[in-house]
C-alpha cells in the first residue's frame, strides 16, 4: 500500500468506502469502532468528509489504497518510476 496523501485534500466518507470496497454501512461500522481515535483528532464520525488527517490514519489503519486521482499529485510527479506504475496500475 503506497499513499501519497495530500495535505489538502478533504475525501467524503462514501469515496473513502468505495475504495475500501466496502458499503458505506459497513465503513460507518467501522469509523464508529474508531470514534475515540478520530475524536481525539477533532473530527465527529458523523461528518459527511474527513481531514486529511484523518483519511492518512483510516488508510493505513484499514489498509485502503487510494487511486492515484484521490493522491497528492505533486508527490505522485516526484516518485520514482517503478511507484508510479505500480499506483497507476493498481499493482
């Protein structure tokens, strides 16, 4: 799992789901098993998008590959070739 997270970049819970491969019911299952961790990041389980924060720590917790148009495009540039393939590819 290779994520170039952008800093900036806010990503709805449904996206984040859809990624995960999961319904957005089973996400919600999920992030509410999680609530102390996101609460103590400031952000509410109910909120219709997450900070980039908080997608950095539900990608890695819950093992999600982000598609490289949902990535930090500058970084993506600026990787080397074989991890850009292999993100574009899906490996």
């Amino acid at each position: 799992m290779i994520n170039f997270y952008d800093p900036k970049r806010s990503i709805s819970k449904l996206q984040l789901a859809l990624c995960a491969g999961v319904c957005p019911r089973v996400f919600a299952y999920y992030l509410e098993s999680r609530r102390e961790i996101l609460e103590a990041m400031g952000v509410s389980v109910i909120a219709k998008k997450l900070p980039p924060e908080a997608v950095k720590y539900v990608c890695e917790d819950y093992c999600i590959d982000l598609p490289p148009h949902l990535q930090d495009q500058k970084a993506l540039a600026k990787a080397p070739e074989y991890l850009r393939k292999a993100i574009i590819s899906g490996y």
